[in-house]
C-alpha cells in the first residue's frame, strides 16, 4: 500500500502558517501534526457565501473532527488545534 504524503495547504501570503503551529486568523483555521517526521499543516476556510453563517458557531468542531480525521488516515500525530 502506498501512502500518500501530507502536504501544507496553500494559503493566501497574509496567512501566516507557522510549521508545527496552529492558529486562526480572517476565517482560516490551522492545526499542526508531525507525519512520518515531517511537518504537516491542515487548514479550513469558511468563506464561501453563506456558509460561515451555517457552521459559524460550529467552525470549531468541524475543523478539529476534519483535522483529527485527516492527520489519523495520513498516519499522523494527533493534530495541533487552535485555542
């Protein structure tokens, strides 16, 4: 079985992903996980129209199930979260 290599999401430049740091900032949430000894970022973007006022109040927990999730099926450490 081949796995798949976890990658850094591209972000816009003024987001300042930080290896191995999580964090929030203009609706963009990044969590952090070491895969196979090497950094990983996952991120979520809630911008599209509308849909930050559906999940809004539960951004949080949508992005920490998504980043829990992602970093378990890629073999990684448990993700980093925002505080």
């Amino acid at each position: 079985m081949t796995r798949r290599r976890a990658r850094t999401s591209l972000l816009p430049s003024r987001i300042p992903v930080v290896e191995r740091k999580a964090g929030r900032q203009d609706g963009v949430l990044f969590a952090a996980a070491d895969c196979q000894g090497r950094p990983a970022a996952f991120t979520l973007q809630a911008g599209a129209t509308g849909y930050r006022e559906l999940v809004g109040p539960r951004l949080a927990e949508l992005f920490k199930a998504y980043a829990t999730d992602a970093a378990a099926r890629r073999g990684c450490t448990e993700p980093t979260l925002p505080g």
